[in-house]
C-alpha cells in the first residue's frame, strides 16, 4: 500500500514538473500570458471538456467508461436549440435539455446497472444514437438566434471576470473534491472500481452507485452542452464531435488507472492545467488544431505506457537483485 | 430434437435468425418502396457493404481476443489517400504493386496498435483511441488540406466499382463484393479449421487459461492486430476505387460501424465467441438499413445512427440474456449425455471384471 502511495506521488511530481515546464514555456514566448484574464481565457476555450471530466474521473476509478458523454453534449445542445426554433421560450427549452440528458443517462444506467451490459458497448451504441437523436432533431441545419441572455451567458463574464461556465466548474469542482476524497460515497466509487466482487460481498451497493454515476454523467454532459450551445451561439448535428476522446485523455493522463480504482481528482486537476497550457504552447508554436489532437493521442498512449514500462523494468532489477542476493549468500 | 441439437450450436442459431431478420427486412422495405426488389438494389448494397465487411472481419478477429481496435477508420482514410496521391502522381504503378501497399501500409499501422497493447500492455480502448487521432493526424498533416480527385486516377481503377466478376441471372457480382466475399470466406476457414484461429477463441475465453496451456497469447493478440490493419488497408484501397474523390475526413466512422457489424452479427464483445461470417451477416443488415431509410420516404434518413445506436444494444442484449441461456441448455445436454454413456460403459466395465 505504501509502495503504491510512493508511486502516486511521483506521478503528480511527474505531472507538476510537467506543468511548470509548459507554463515556463508560455511566459517566456508570449507577453501577457500569465495575466488573470488569458488564464480566464484559457480555461473558456475548452471549459465544456473540463467539466465533464469531473465526472468522467469517478466512472473511470469505477472502473467502467462513458464513451457517450460527447454525444450526449450535442443531443441536449440540439434538444435546445430545436424547442427554441419551434417557438419554446428559451429558459423552458435549456430545462427540457437538461431532462433530455437525465433521460439518456437514465438510460444508458438501465443497460448498464439493471441487464448488465459492459458500459463499453452500451455508452459506444450511445455514442452513435445519441449523436443519431441529435441529427434527427436539427438535420443538417444550424440554429442560432438565441435570445441576448443566454449567448451573454456563454460569452459574457457573470461575476467579476469570471463567465458563467467557470464558475460551475470550480463549484462543482469543489464538490467533486469532496465527495471523492472525502465522503462514503467516494469510497464505495474506489472500493467498486478495485474489486466489484468484493464491494458487493461487504454490503456495498454496487449497482446504485453505477446508475447514480451514469445517470450524473449524462445530466453533466447536458449542462455542458448547453453552456457549449451559449459559447458559440448556435448549435449543429456534429456539435462537440470527438471531445470524448480528450476528456478521456484529461483523465487518464491524471494519473487515473484505466483498470479502475486508483487515482486521484488533485491528479486530473493537475493534468487539465497541463493540457489547456499544452494546447496553448503549441499554438504558440504554430501547430494546428489537428496537430494537437495528434499529440494528446500520443500523450494519452504514453501515460499508460510509461507507468508499465517503468514498473515492468523495476520488477526486472528487483529480480535481478534478488537473484545476485541469494548467489552471495550462496 | 436430439438430432437438431447436434447439428446446430447456438451460434449458428444465431446466424439463422440474421439471415432471416435480413430477408424479412429485405420483404418489408419491398411493400415500401417501390422496385425495391430490383438487381439494382443489391448492387447497390453489395458495393457499398465491401468496405465495412472487411473492416469488420479484422474488428472481429481483435475483438475475439477480448480487445478493440477503433483506429481502423484511420487506417482506411490514410491508406486511401497516400495510394489515391501515389497513383494521382504515377498513373503507371502496377494495380497489384497498389494493392499490396495498401495492405502493407494498413499491417504497419495494424503493428504498431499490436506492440502497443500485447508488449507495451496498454489496454486497447486507450492505445487504438489514441492511434485513432493519430493516424488521422498524420493523414492531414501529408495532405497539406487538398484532396484526392478522381479525373486525377488512372482509368482501370475508375472502371473498377462497375466491374462484373460474374452474374446469376440479372444479379450482378461486382468485382469489390467478390474481393469482401474471399476476405469473408478466407477469414471463415482460418477460425474455424486452422490452429492459430482455433486458439484465437481459447484466448478470448479465458486468457489465463490459454497462457497456462502455453499459448503463445502476446503474439497472437498481436498478429490479430496486424491483420485488422492489414484488412482496413485493403479496405482503403477499395474505398478509394468505389469514391475516386478522397478528403481528410474519409473513412471517419467507420470505425463505429465495424464494431457495430461484429456486434450485431453476434461477436461478443468480451471475446471467445462470433466468426468472421456473423461480423458479415451484421454489416449486410446494418447497410440495407442505412440503404433502404434513404429511400424510404416514412421516416427521414437522419434517423439511420439512432436506429443504429439502438440495433447494437439490443443485439448485445438478447446476446447476454437469450444466448447465454441457450448455451447453458446445450452444455447442460452434453453434460447428461456424456455422464449417461459414461455409466453405461462403466457397467459394463464392472460385469466383465
């Protein structure tokens, strides 16, 4: 257990020094960089991704995925932007969106918790209707023209310098922090993801907390859509396309193990700071968006690989070690 | 009855009831739409199915071995552009020259998915989503944004889609459906008569038990991965003969629907169980689906992917509660007849001593 405690803090030192060295990078090479509001700007420009990965860390310590929450994003986002063109007020069709992804994660939780699918196939066939749902409602148009206050809300600050959607995420954050960390239900979210046998055995109730998950990830997803909806001011079938895969990455390279139960939300802080500045050197860099997604994919590769290379060579001198001891006492 | 359970494996149940869920399908969209029975019909399916259905044989041999690969619709945009540009520049290369670069191009990539998750033991949902990005990447960063055209080819490979291998009457078997069609049937017989295919579903099963029985399992799981690479260039070479035009965004998806073709057609997605010829049956129902809603003018086209979404669920469901109960059955039937025939023989073994 210590063994394993030892190894995550040198993750998260991996992950600081990695962060200081793109910070360090970004100061030197652009002026007005380490000003309030270009952090503020920096968050904005991917702050629908960051806050679905919150809840992505709690399903992936679960040890499941939710493959679907990008196209949950764009399924809600549609569901507003379709009530609001057939004349719903606005205030009515954002609550009907966010029931729009309370009822697909209720969903996807049935399949899941009650049958008892693997979330894989259940959130990848959701990955594909959902996003089908969302082609149904607007086909191939896009619908924009939404009322001042709610673009104003995706686009304006609300309190001092900060936009609407960063302060959902810091509060949410803090919430996350402490149900995680310090709650029952964090525990029971750990325990599961360890080992789901046992979890079950000890009383703990592994399928309450699987639906509660996956019912709060596509509720969260929804919001995010919405607020990505209010950022851009209109909304599109392929809206949100793809982020699936770098919200993943945002967990994954937080230190979070793929095999559930391990990892920690310090971490998957850690590693969003690392990317949105990763993002920003490269285009500093003049590397274009498509080059980005490229490097987060080998980025995501890379933190699993690199912790099994590096524990696969640490078994081999320990061998080795063991083998020299017992020849010299031999 | 004793007789049906010999010959029929739940299985192959399961592939009688596609072939008829298509055919009933295939009758239904015919009251539908009119001359809907048509040869062009299946023209048309069997062309647009090739690329799927080879993508899905290879999609079908990882995932047997309890993995994932959704890079493949990477592979087939990246080989159908880089052979689309060589042949654009070189009007004269050889057509089998073309074909094998294809396939070599698709293996490289296929291999490096393949090191990754049996040497590098990183889970193949993360490396193949990874390489997914990647290999598109690459893609756009070789196309400096133009696109492929299809004045720019050279004629035989225009010619090809058109191209008759052989008709039954008024149908027609075109050429790329011939080359899906051996893909298939090749696939087919190496799961089920050879040795490597045979161990690919110990491995699926239960992988512990396949290494104690000394399985050579890593390399295994890597040649799976090779070959889905090698398929999905193959594939990319047949795309860029059935599309001509080829963009950065080609192939995008298709990923999902080989993964969606294995599941439908009864490949479970926790290995040891499907073949090759169900990942078959499954992309042939999911295209007349996709082919018929455009012409079916009751619903719009733009449910295709919600049906779709809804298709792969409740074929993974009636796996997991009907298939499951019915291998349970059979098993529980040989168990009886074989316990059954064991005391006889013991009986018999005691009158003689």
């Amino acid at each position: 257990m210590r063994h394993r405690a030892a190894f995550l803090q040198r993750w998260e030192g991996l992950l600081l020094v990695l962060l200081a060295v793109t910070v360090v990078y970004n100061a030197l090479n652009a002026p007005g960089y380490m000003t309030l509001g270009n952090w503020i700007n920096l968050f904005q420009l991917s702050i629908e991704k960051i806050i679905v990965a919150l809840i992505m860390t709690f399903i992936i310590i679960n040890a499941e995925i939710d493959l679907s929450v990008a196209s949950v994003m764009g399924f809600s986002a549609c569901t507003a932007g379709f009530l609001y063109a057939n004349g719903t007020p606005m205030e009515w069709a954002v609550a009907v969106a966010l029931l729009a992804g309370v009822a697909a994660g209720l969903f996807n939780s049935f399949w899941i918790g009650v049958v008892g699918l693997p979330s894989l196939v259940v959130t990848l066939s959701g990955l594909i209707g959902y996003r089908g749902l969302a082609y149904v409602l607007v086909e191939d148009r896009s619908i924009g023209g939404f009322p001042q206050w709610f673009n104003r809300l995706g686009q304006q600050p609300l309190i001092g310098p900060f936009p609407l959607a960063l302060i959902i995420f810091f509060v949410l954050l803090v919430f996350a922090i402490i149900i995680l960390q310090y709650s029952g239900f964090g525990r029971y979210v750990y325990v599961i993801g360890n080992n789901k046998e046992v979890a079950r055995y000890s009383g703990v109730h592994v399928r309450r907390t699987k639906m509660i998950l996956f019912v709060t990830s596509s509720t969260i997803a929804a919001l995010a859509g919405i607020l990505y909806a209010a950022r851009l001011g209109a909304v599109r079938g392929d809206m949100a396309t793809g982020f699936e895969l770098d919200i993943i990455t945002m967990v994954l390279l937080g230190g979070v193990s793929i095999y559930g139960g391990s990892g920690t939300m310090w971490g998957v802080l850690l590693s969003v700071l690392i990317i949105l500045n990763l993002r920003n050197g490269m285009g500093l860099a003049n590397l274009s968006g498509h080059v980005q997604t490229g490097v987060i994919g080998a980025l995501l590769i890379l933190s699993v690989l690199a912790p099994n290379v590096a524990g696969q060579v640490r078994s081999f001198w320990n061998r080795r070690r063991a083998q020299r001891m017992e020849t010299g006492n031999a | 009855m004793n007789e049906l359970r010999r010959r029929f494996q739940p299985e192959q149940i399961r592939e009688l009831v596609l072939i008829g869920l298509i055919l009933a399908l295939a009758l239904f969209f015919s009251t539908q739409i009119e001359n809907y029975l048509h040869p062009r019909t299946f023209t048309r399916i069997s062309t647009s199915v090739a690329v799927v259905a080879i993508v899905a044989v290879g999609q079908t041999l990882v995932i047997l071995t309890r993995n994932i690969d959704l890079s493949v619709g990477s592979i087939v945009g990246f080989t159908a552009y880089a052979t689309g540009t060589m042949l654009a520049a070189n009007n004269d290369l050889p057509p089998l020259a073309v074909v094998l670069m294809a396939v070599g191009m698709g293996a490289a990539m296929g291999a490096l998915n393949g090191v990754l998750v049996a040497y590098g033991r990183v889970p193949a949902i993360i490396v193949t989503l990874g390489t997914l990005a990647i290999y598109r990447t690459l893609l756009v960063e070789f196309s400096g944004a133009k696109s492929v055209l299809t004045s720019e080819l050279p004629r035989w490979l225009v010619n090809l889609p058109p191209l008759n291998a052989f008709s039954i009457g008024a149908v027609e078997i075109r050429l790329l459906f011939l080359i899906a069609l051996i893909v298939v049937i090749a696939f087919q017989i190496l799961v089920t008569y050879m040795t490597w295919g045979r161990r690919l579903y110990a491995i699926g099963s239960n992988p512990e038990a396949a290494r104690v029985a000394g399985f050579p399992a890593q390399r295994m799981v890597f040649t799976a991965f090779l070959l889905s690479g090698a398929l999905a260039g193959l594939a990319g070479f047949v795309f860029l003969a059935r599309f001509g035009n080829i963009t950065v965004v080609a192939g995008q998806g298709i990923e999902l629907k080989s993964v969606a073709a294995a599941v439908v057609g009864g490949v479970n997605i926790n290995g040891g169980i499907g073949s090759p010829f169900g990942a078959f049956l499954g992309a042939l129902l999911i295209d007349i689906i996709d082919n018929s809603l455009i012409r079916w003018l009751a619903i719009s086209e733009f449910w295709r992917n919600a049906l779709l979404g809804l298709m792969i669920l409740l074929a993974v469901a009636t796996d997991t509660v009907v298939m499951n109960r019915l291998r349970k059955a059979w098993v529980r039937h040989e168990l009886q007849t074989s316990s059954a025939s064991l005391s006889v023989e013991q009986g018999g073994a005691r009158h003689a001593t």
